[in-house]
C-alpha cells in the first residue's frame, strides 16, 4: 500500500517519466484543413488475420513466462536457456513483423501498394518457422518434458535423499486451473482456416457466434473440432467448436472455494539458508548433457506412445482387433519401462548431487541404448508397422471397390468366401522381448546376445506381397464367376502358418472357423489337354471369341465349308483325343457338351447330324434345372442338381470309359453324374451345341 501511494510522484512533476497510454484523434477535414485521401478500405479478412498473429506472439510469450518459473526449468540451466532463446526470437521476429506491416497497411490505405501484398506478407507468415502452431506445439513438448522432470524431484523431495532440513520456505501460492482448447483443423481450404483462427482468438469470450470486421455474428463452422485438457474434471469433453466456447464461459463457475480442491499455480518461494545456515545445499551441479540426454529418452518414449495413438486410430487397427492388440501392447510396454527408467534415475540424481560421481548415470543411459526400447529399434519397428498397414490399406481398398465389407463369417444359410489376411495375428517376437526385458528388471539387466544388434522381423516380405497379390486376384475372379444370393463375400484375418500373407477361406453352410477350408486353384490334372474350336465346323448362327474357345449363339458370316454344319448350331474342336485326358467348359442356358467321331454327318438336320442322336457321338444336355445325357437317341436325366455351371470331361480312350463332372466353383471338388461305357474305334473330338441367344459355352484353360 506504501508503494501504491508513491507511484504518481514517479511520472516526474511534467510527466517527463510518463508514456502515451491513449491518443485521442480529430479528423481534419472539420478544421477545414487538407486531410489524406482515403483511397481504399481494408478488407476485414485482411485485418482480422493480422491481429490474431501479433496476438498469438503475446500468449507464445506469456507461456515461455509461465514455463521459465517452473522449478524445472529454474533448476536446469540448459532447458531455462532454450525456452529464453525461443522467447527472444519470437520478441525479435515480432518486432520485425510489426514494422513490416505498419510500413505496408498505410501503403495500402492510400493505394500505393495493393491488397493482395498483405496476403503475400500472411502467407510468408504461414511458411515460416514461428507460425503459432509449430511454436506451441513445441512448447507442448517441452512442457511435457518439464512435468516429467518436476515428477522426478518430486520423488526425490519425498524419500528425502538430500537432507531432512527444506532449502526453501513458500510464502505464497496462487490456487487455480489451467484450461487448453486446441482446435482440430477439419477442411482443406487454407484461408478459410486462418480466419477461423484469428477470430477465434480474438474473439473467444463471444457465444454463439464470432464477430467480424462487418461486426455482423456469424455461426461457428462446424467442420472445425476442438479438445479440451486441463485440471478440471469435466463429464464431457468438447468435441466441436460451440462447445468448447460454451464450457470456456462456465469454468469460472467450476472453480471449488476451497483451496485443497483447486491446483497450485504458481509458488512463492524464499532461500532458507537466509535465515538459517544449516540447511540442505546442493554440492555439484549434473552436467548439461547428461540432464539433455534423459530429456530425449523420455521425449522419445512419449513420441512412441504419439505413434502407438496414430496407429490405433487408422483403418487397419479399427478393422483388424490382432493388429490394434499388438500396438496396445507396444504403448504398455514402452509406458511401463518409462515409469521404472524414471524411478531409477530419481534414485541416482539426489546422490549425484551430494557429490557422487556422474559413472552411475553415464552407465544407466548406456544400457537403455543397449535394450530394445533404444529409440533407433523403436523406430525401425514403426516403420515396419506403418508398412504392414500402408499394404493392408491397399488391399482394403480394392476389396471395398469390389463391394467386400468386413462381414460376419458365420451364416448358415449362406456359403462365405473370405480373403483373409492370415499374418496380422502372429506373435510379435519384439513384443515379447520387450516385456520379458521390463519384468527381469529393465534398468539393471546386463547386456546380453538378444539385446545386441536387435532387428524387427517382418512378415511382409516381396515374396509374400507377390502371393498376396495373387490371391486377391484369385478372390476376385472367384466374386466375379459365382453368381447368387447363397454365396457371400467378405475379408477378415486369422493366423495361417501354411498361408503367409493371405488366402481365400471357405466357409460352406454355416461352417466353424475350424471347419474352412483355404481354397488353392486346382493344378493341372495329369491328363489334361487344350481343346479349340475349330471355325470351319461351326454353324453360321454361331460365334466363336477368347481365341476360339467361347461359343455363343449369334449369327456370323463363314465361308463355305465341307466340314461345316449347316443346320444344326454345333461345332467340333480340332484337337482329335485317343488317350487318357480331361478337359473342362463352363455353361450358361442350354447347352449340349459332347464327344463324337470326325465322321459324324454334318450337313441337314436328321438324327445322324445331331450329338447323341446317334453312335457315332456321347452328350451330356445342360440347362438352368437339369442335367440329362445322350447317346443313340436314347435320353437319360440325370437326379444331379445343377449346382454349378462348370462340366468336367474324362475320356480313357482304351478303357472305353467317358466320365461327365460336376465341378464346384468354390473347392474344385469333382462330383460324377454319368460315365458311358463303350469300346471306342476312330479318335473322337470334342463338341459344342448351344440354343438361344443367352447360352454359351467356353473351354477352360488349366
């Protein structure tokens, strides 16, 4: 109060010692004097972008303020320095902006310079090093680094290492809550941003609506989000802007009357070796590299854990729960051994500071190098990670655009097939080397072969990336071939030792996982052979595509040929068949797969013309409900459902067997419907007929 009473007599008896607070101004033109011309306004966007920066340089300061008296940062000369070598430049660059713009904006107001040069100087802003949200983001860092260190000598005050006596007595402390809203940018469009943020920061205590130059209110965008973290203990978070404005008008409100239930902000502090001499008095200081190497040991552990949170957060993790599991246990892991490498150097440094040598912490920093949590092994299993999900996420994709969801496997009504990734969910040696590294004692564990030179395995190797490739385009061509409402697609991971990467599961009828079956294309059966149409056979209705091996009824021009069919829509291959070989033709509407002797009649339409209408051809007649077979015009239909639209044909020439298939287009599976038993005098060929515009047939390539 003595001091208060004194302060005018301070202005000196002229006001020589004062400085201009307030200028009052009046235009000239009412004296009828000549004022400036006023060429141009500026536009409210331009303005309202200007203030928010030299705004932000005032909080940037006051937080290196609020940073430099934390005891943390009183205690180590080094991190004191930085945040004072950040604080000046920041002044500096501030100066510097200040002049620049107050040389430009009258240039502009008068016409000289345009608008657009305003904008260039914001922009130039924005690229450089001080724009507010690099800056803050680095004082969140450093923050975080200091309460790591504050918890630290807050141990060591609590087991009492250095002395019973207080080296200092507080005789004041400020109560209250600190409170952070960090706004999440959720639009690409650039400018729209930084106007947000200015008006935002200027106008923050304004609810429902922000006010602009025009001082008309306009909504808050919704595409902006906002968090929220301090020490007060809210039942909901903040998610979108309105809120955050909204809740920043009642903390004033939530703040307890009690001091027990507030938090201590600030700390006033006297030496007590003033008054009394016989007190706890520190005897070396740690040196600065030391102290900075611990520094980046935790940094790092917390940039681990930022990673892990990334991780989770991306597709892989929210599709697969074995790939989230494994990145869960990396972020316990590395929190755990953060936790002990901070007791034990809470235990050393108090030590040290009595006059222990420096060896005990220069060795601890030397074996955590040594562990697996080093931040190079660290990094080298992001990195491996990152690229499982990055492929993952490609894979992902293209099922997504062929219409494949992360379904449920188990339906008994339908038949699922599922393109599962089958190494997402094995063991993770790092994994476990880190926690059986933590629980026999991280921080006193002598250096042994599994810690030295360790290298992340990964599963993704080119070789498996080549596989997988494979079977995604296997899975497609399987979406494509099958039609129907009983048979369901979906993708989903589970461990396969035989299958590295990924297969194609089959779930028939509502099997267990147990009971799939991973699918493999049929190899080439031993007697399997080509067979083409041959166009000289073919009838003039038919068309023959894919490089001869398709037929469809459609009309098309042929020259005349001896060997062609004139009236009935058949053709015959050109391979001609004596031995043991198989063959297989997908069917669509009705068609007539069969075998038959070269001389077979082709011209008019009687009986002797038409496969299985004679002895001289074996068919086998398909359509959408039925299978039937033919043979010297006698007709026997077959009990077989068509359950599929893919014949396979074995002819044993010498045996006089001729063998029709039912082949399953999800396993490969072989089911009988007929054989013909015959003893067999010429080479036969194999032949085609088909019956309206909806029907075909096409030879299979193995």
């Amino acid at each position: 109060m003595h001091v208060y009473s004194t302060l005018p007599s301070l202005l000196g008896k002229d006001g020589e010692n004062a400085v201009p607070l307030r200028v009052w101004l009046y235009p000239l033109s009412r004296l009828g004097l000549t004022e400036a011309p006023r060429v141009i306004e500026i536009s409210s966007s331009c303005s309202t972008c200007i203030f928010p920066i030299i705004e932000d340089f005032d909080t940037i300061e006051l937080k290196c303020n609020h940073l430099l008296n934390e005891a943390a940062a009183q205690t180590f000369p080094v991190t004191h320095g930085n945040i004072m070598d950040l604080k000046q430049s920041c002044l500096n660059y501030k100066k510097h902006f200040i002049e620049k713009i107050g040389s430009l904006l009258p240039l502009v107001y008068n016409g000289v310079k345009e608008e657009k040069d305003t904008a260039a100087l914001l922009e130039l802003h924005e690229r450089s090093p001080f724009r507010s949200t690099n800056i803050n983001q680095w004082l969140k860092f450093k923050e975080e680094e200091l309460h790591t260190v504050q918890a630290i000598l807050k141990q060591l005050r609590g087991i009492g290492t250095v002395h019973e006596s207080p080296s200092h007595v507080v005789t004041a402390v400020l109560y209250g809550a600190d409170a952070y809203f960090t706004s999440e940018e959720r639009t690409s469009k650039k400018i729209e941003e930084q106007i947000f943020e200015g008006e935002i920061k200027l106008n923050f205590h304004r609810c429902g609506g922000i006010k602009t130059g025009s001082e008309k209110a306009t909504p808050v965008p919704e595409k902006f989000g906002c968090t929220f973290s301090g020490d007060f203990n809210l039942q909901a978070h903040p998610t979108s802007v309105i809120e955050a404005i909204n809740l920043y008008t009642t903390l004033p409100n939530m703040l307890p009357d009690k001091e027990e239930k507030a938090v201590p902000l600030r700390l006033w502090l006297y030496p007590y070796c003033k008054p009394e001499s016989n007190t706890a008095k520190i005897v070396r200081d740690i040196h600065s590299h030391l102290i900075t190497d611990i520094s980046d040991v935790i940094h790092n552990l917390n940039i681990a854990e930022k990673k892990c949170n990334d991780l989770v957060n991306d597709t892989v993790a929210r599709t697969f729960p074995g790939f989230c599991t494994k990145i869960l246990i990396l972020k316990k892991e590395c929190r755990c051994y953060k936790f002990e490498m901070m007791r034990k150097v809470g235990s050393l440094l108090p030590s040290i500071c009595q006059g222990e040598k420096e060896s005990a912490l220069s060795e601890f920093l030397t074996l955590h190098e040594e562990s697996p949590y080093n931040s190079t092994t660290l990094d080298r299993w992001f990195k491996v990670k990152e690229e499982e999900s990055s492929v993952i996420k490609i894979f992902l994709q293209e099922l997504q655009d062929i219409g494949v969801d992360n379904d449920d496997v188990s339906d008994p009504e339908t038949n699922v097939v599922c393109f599962t990734f089958t190494s997402l969910d094995q063991p993770d040696d790092f994994l476990s080397q880190l926690s059986d590294y933590v629980k026999t004692g991280a921080v006193k564990k002598e250096r042994g072969p599994e810690t030295e030179n360790s290298e992340i395995q990964t599963w993704l190797t080119e070789d498996v990336r080549q596989r997988m490739r494979e079977k995604l385009q296997l899975f497609k061509n399987l979406k494509t071939s099958i039609n129907g409402d009983h048979t369901k697609f979906t993708v989903s991971s589970k461990h396969h030792n035989l299958h590295p990467g990924a297969c194609v599961m089959v779930f028939k009828g509502g099997a267990s996982e147990s009971e799939a079956v991973c699918f493999t294309p049929p190899s080439k059966p031993f007697y399997a052979c080509d067979v083409t149409l041959d166009p000289n056979t073919a009838h003039t209705r038919l068309s023959l595509s894919e490089g001869n091996r398709k037929v469809t009824c459609q009309h098309r021009w042929y020259p005349d040929h001896p060997e062609r069919f004139d009236v009935r829509k058949q053709v015959v291959c050109r391979e001609s068949l004596t031995g043991p070989c198989y063959w297989e033709a997908e069917w669509s509407g009705k068609a007539v797969i069969s075998v038959t002797y070269k001389d077979i009649r082709r011209k008019g339409g009687s009986r002797e013309c038409g496969f299985g209408c004679n002895l001289k051809s074996w068919s086998l007649f398909c359509s959408n409900n039925s299978y039937s077979v033919f043979h010297n015009k006698k007709k026997t239909a077959l009990s077989a459902p068509c359950s599929s639209n893919r014949v396979g044909v074995y002819l044993d020439w010498a045996a006089g067997t001729l063998s029709f298939y039912s082949v399953s287009s999800l396993t490969h599976t072989l089911t009988r419907l007929h054989t013909f038993h015959s003893t067999f005098t010429e080479p036969l060929y194999a032949g085609f007929g088909v019956w309206g515009s909806d029907s075909s047939v096409c030879v299979l390539v193995f």
